[in-house]
C-alpha cells in the first residue's frame, strides 16, 4: 500500500510523505545517520591509526566525539558499518589495510556537509555475513554514493572479470551507472546511462517482469527478464574476486526483500530530503 502521498507540485503532482525507512522492514540498513529519530544506535566500530577501535553513535559522529577521538592529524577507518534493520547484517573489514576511512588528517570525511565513507579505488571493501543479494527473489536497493569513478561495486556481489555477465549489484562500469541480476549473461541488466560524476541516489528495482533502475529520482532503464543469481558475497565498495574497487564515498545503503515500488517514492523522499541530492 502506498504510504500516504499527498496533493502536491512536487514529484508529478505528489508530495511524497516523510517516512521512517526502518518501518518498511528492511533487510539490512546502513547509514551514518539514525533512521529512527527517536533513537541514536550506535553506527560505525571505528580504528584509529595510532591504535584501539571504539563504537561511535550517529550524534557522536557529528558532534566531534569521533574526531577527537581520533586525534588531530590522526586518520580513522571503518572496521564495522551497523545494520540498523533488525537483522544483524553488519557489514565489516578485519584487515586493516582494506578498511575504509571515515576520519582524515584528524576531520570527518563529509560529502555535502554529511559524514561519509571514503573507499580508495584499490582494496577497500566491507563484508557481509551473508550473501544476502545472491538470489533471484525479489530484492529493492538504495544507495547514496558519490564518484567519478569509470568503474566500482557500490553494493553487491560482483566479479570484475564479468561486469556484465554475473552478479547481483549497483555498480559503475564503462563510466556509467548500472544495476544486476545476472547468471551467465542471463538476467537483468539496467543500464542508466548516467555517467558519474557527483553525488547519486540509485534505487534498483529487482522485480521478475518489471526490474527498474532510478538515478536521482528519474527511471533509467527497464527489463522485463526474470532475475537471476550468483553466489556471490554481498559487499559494499569492492568486488569479491579481483579489484571492481570504488574511488569514492558512500553514505547510506537499505536492502528490502519485498517489493517496494509502491513505496519507492517516499523512500527516495526520505534520502534525498536528507542529503539535498537532487
């Protein structure tokens, strides 16, 4: 059921309502922000470069408990992103070398005045538990990530020898901006035709019949195809196998296992009034 849109000039003649994306049961959520503003969890497990590691909440991120912690000049590197769904699918780097960074030179990484993750193009990557986009069910997916990157996993399971050939994922290859569900060339593939260059709001649609792809609010590319899978592990910034790293930032990312499309609207309202994408 669409939650409540009302009369409007914004969004077609809608103005969407403000929801709280949690209420929608996601899967998996990630952000460095709350999604409950009733509540401040704790976010990130943060190291810092001189030694330690210390869980920080949305607010202490922002209110310069984390850069202190760190310390002047000091970097700090995200060793857990926290699920914020009630699912425990944390997201996490046990080698140092391939944590990516949240504090440099002592201040907050900050795309558009938000905190933000900054992941090197190289080796940086965060791992989930659980492969949790490897299935051809329905999946809807949303992420806020900045780049001008011609290629990189943003969140997904993904092999950089096959872009275009196999995995589940939002990703950029070719200089643009994608979205999957293939096995062996079979499946969907959306192909946006958007190169990046900036901030983006990708909300993937993976829906048997009707799979979509959206950038910054405008439908890109369709496939009528049934969705298919590789089990590949689910990960955020870089692909499983060989180097798809991405040379950016992400900010958020929510994963629903139902579909979405009715809501979809109202969640990319909820983003982007957040971040000021679009």
């Amino acid at each position: 059921m669409r939650l409540g849109l009302s009369s409007g000039l914004a969004y077609g003649g809608f103005v969407p309502s403000s929801i709280n994306l949690l209420d929608l049961s996601p899967m998996a959520a990630y952000s460095l922000r709350s999604f409950d503003s009733s509540a401040d969890p704790n976010v990130v497990n943060v190291r810092r470069s001189t030694g330690g590691t210390q869980d920080f909440k949305a607010s202490e991120i922002t209110d310069g408990t984390l850069a202190t912690w760190v310390g002047s000049g000091n970097d700090g590197f995200i060793a857990t992103w926290y699920d914020q769904s009630s699912n425990s699918q944390n997201a996490s780097q046990t080698t140092a070398s391939q944590q990516p960074k949240i504090v440099s030179s002592g201040t907050v990484v900050l795309e558009n005045s938000k905190p933000a993750i900054d992941f090197d193009g190289s080796d940086d990557e965060l791992v989930l538990g659980n492969a949790i986009l490897s299935t051809s069910s329905t999946r809807n997916y949303a992420a806020v990530f900045t780049t001008s990157d011609d290629k990189g996993l943003v969140v997904g399971g993904d092999h950089n020898s096959f872009l275009n050939t196999y995995g589940n994922a939002i990703y950029i290859a070719g200089s643009e901006i994608k979205a999957k569900a293939l096995q062996n060339g079979n499946g969907v593939l959306l192909e946006s035709g958007v190169t990046p260059n900036g901030t983006f709001l990708a909300t993937a649609e993976i829906i048997s019949g009707s799979s979509a792809l959206y950038v910054n609010g405008v439908q890109r590319a369709t496939d009528a195809d049934a969705p298919q899978h590789h089990s590949y592990l689910t990960q955020i910034g870089g692909g499983q196998y060989t180097n798809n790293n991405l040379d950016g930032t992400i900010q958020e990312i929510v994963i629903y296992d139902t579909d979405q499309s009715d809501n979809r609207t109202d969640i990319e309202y909820a983003i982007n009034t957040y971040y000021s994408i679009y």
